[in-house]
C-alpha cells in the first residue's frame, strides 16, 4: 500500500474496539500504538507524534474532544490529522469535532474498507501539505538567492557606466557648445567601448551568477599578470578620475608572478574598490583624493591594497564592511544597497584568497585582497 510505515494512534476506552482496529490495520502495514485513555495518550503522543491519530469521543475522564483540543493548542501536535471513530451520529456531534479541528468523522459501526480509505485520504493530503512546505521555502531561497544576484549586478553596472560617464561629461565641458559635431581621440573612444562591452558582460551574468552563494562564483581561470591588470585599469579610469579631483597612484612592485584568475572579475573587485573611496569621498572635499593602489609579492602570495586619504572608515563598522547590505554610517554616506565589498569577498574568496580593512591607517582607508600563487603552473 505504500504507507511507508506510517504510525497510527488508536485511543478508545473499549479494549475489544482498540484491538479490532489495531489488527485490522496492522495487517494493511501500519505500525500501531494505542492507549485506553486519553491522559495517557497525550503524553506518549507529546514525547512521540504519531503520523495519525484515531481518536473515540466518549471516554471517562477526558473524552475526545478535549483530548483534540489540548493536542491543536500544542505547536508540536497541532498538525497531526485526527479522525473521530465514535458511535456518535448526531450531525452537532460532527460539527463539533471538525470546529475542533478534527480532519475526518467515522461512525460506528465502520466498514474496514472505509476507515482504511479515509485514514489513507489524510495521509495523503499530509504528505502533499508536506512537499507544498517544502516548495514555498524552496522558492523563498530561490527569490532571496535572485534578488542577491538582480541587487548584485546592478551594483556593479554602475561602475563602468559611472566611468563612461565622467569622460563623456569631461569632453563636453571642454567643447566649444556651439559646435554641434565632437571628435574624440580613438584612444578615448577604445576605452569607452571596453566600458560597454564590461556593461554587457555584467548584463549576461545577471542569469550566470544567480546562485553564487550556492554554486560558487563562477570563475573563468587563466594566467594573468596583476600588475598588467591594474595599469589598464588606471588608464580606463584616469580621464574621468582627473574631472573628479583625484589623482590614482601606482605602486607595482618588480617581476611580479603571475597567478591564476578571473580577468573580468578581478577588474570588478577593483573597481568596487575604486568606486567606494569616490562614493564616501565625494565632491566638494577639502583636499584633492589621492588613491594609490599597491601590488606586492610575499610567501607565494600577492597582495593589493586599495588606499585613500579620505574621510576614513567608522572603526564602529569595521567588522561589518563586508557584510551584504552593510553601508557606512558616515553623513556623507550616499544612497546605496551596501553589496559593494559584499560581492568583493564573494569575489576574492573563490580565488582562494583574503580580503580586509587595514584600521591602522592613521589617516583615510585601506582596502587590501589576496591571491595565493600555488596554483600557478610551471
């Protein structure tokens, strides 16, 4: 019959009614416990639930309605199916045990045939209660896990875009406003079309990086050079960063080693980076920005440090900067979703490396990745 070994509960004061039903049903492969007394079923059934409860309703002491409202008041009970067998056939009767929260109503004296139908019927319907549960969570962790991935990549899309845009507003502050056709030198316009083209890459993996917290970011690997890596990253973003008052400074140590990665998702850690000292640094500043980002190379690991002389990082925080949704406390503070640094750790952490906040700085920020070499191949 497939029931599974399901456990059945038979409480009824009538010992020949108890061993009638538990024979009967032992027979179609349920297991059976029982009890002549309803006190003493409430706690056997509290200590262990049963998948099903057959329950009488004249029984000395505590009868079957009381019995079935003590077992729907406890939250660890209150969904165990409870049919009513009772000799019983008044129609107030049975409105009283479904008011209750009785599942079902078997008048004595029964057919086999039918109380094996009904119990069957409610184990059913158990069941698919059951998978429906299940289902529903399923589907929350699934919009949870999209919404992270929706929040993620509009995050990042506004980086390159936010770039593009400086350099296309720098030229035309610089043009003359009566002339109605611009030139742009083809080194601009080549950076401009890598800009749209990492537009489109963080488009597409919209649908590839849903279940980055389940599956793992997924990472593209190749031999790369970081301090390659970083110069063409400084020379994207250097039109735009001059218009904004900051100057981007480059220490790159020598013979750097190459190591394995993700080209496209390095450049985002990097300009997440980047793009959080503009966004807590922003104009007017008392000061120009100054930003240095530092490659070096120590005990088969490389290490990127992102630092600025800006307003600095709440220390209240500090531990919390890499959280998802953890946004700075500062005034200036502008509106964002705080997955910056979130999708930074994500990031950096599926190359097997570290990311943190230096707070020993004694002035402004350090942001600081690493990515191990042992993997590198010879």
């Amino acid at each position: 019959m497939g029931q599974d070994c399901k456990t059945l509960f038979i409480v009824d004061d009538t010992p020949d009614n108890v061993r009638l039903l538990a024979n009967l049903l032992s027979a179609h492969g349920y297991r059976i416990r029982k009890a002549l007394d309803a006190n003493f079923a409430l706690k056997s059934i509290e200590q262990s639930p049963p998948d099903l409860i057959l329950l009488d309703v004249n029984m000395p002491t505590m009868n079957g309605y009381e019995m079935c409202a003590q077992l729907k008041s406890n939250p660890d009970t209150q969904e165990i199916p409870i049919i009513f067998v009772s000799a019983l056939d008044n129609v107030l009767d049975k409105v009283k045990a479904f008011n209750l929260g009785g599942a079902d109503y078997i008048t004595k004296p029964f057919q086999m045939e039918e109380v094996l139908a009904r119990i069957e019927h409610q184990l059913l319907l158990l069941q698919q209660k059951h998978q429906l549960r299940a289902e529903i969570q399923e589907r929350k962790r699934a919009e949870q896990s999209l919404e992270v991935s929706l929040r993620v990549v509009s995050h990042d899309l506004r980086n390159p875009v936010l770039g593009l845009s400086m350099v296309l507003n720098n030229y035309l502050k610089r043009a003359d406003p009566n002339q109605t056709e611009l030139s742009l030198p083809r080194q601009t316009l080549e950076q401009m079309a890598r800009s749209c083209e990492r537009q489109l890459a963080l488009i597409n993996s919209l649908v590839e990086s849903q279940h980055w917290e389940q599956q793992g970011v997924p990472l593209v690997l190749r031999r790369l050079d970081l301090g390659t890596l970083v110069r063409d990253f400084a020379q994207e973003w250097s039109l735009g960063l001059g218009e904004q008052e900051v100057t981007l400074s480059l220490n790159l140590g020598e013979n750097l080693p190459l190591f394995m990665g993700d080209a496209n998702f390095i450049w985002r850690v990097l300009e997440n980076l980047l793009a959080n000292s503009l966004k807590y640094n922003p104009l007017p500043r008392s000061q120009p920005l100054n930003i240095t980002i530092t490659v070096t190379a120590l005990d088969q690991t490389l290490t990127c440090r992102v630092t600025d002389n800006g307003v600095g990082v709440d220390l209240a925080i500090a531990d919390r900067v890499f959280e998802r949704y953890q946004r700075g406390d500062r005034d200036n503070n502008p509106l964002g979703l705080g997955l910056g640094l979130y999708v930074c750790k994500l990031i950096v952490e599926a190359h097997g490396g570290k990311i943190g906040l230096n707070t020993a700085v004694s002035k402004g920020a350090e942001i600081y990745f690493t990515l191990p070499l042992e993997k590198v191949p010879a």
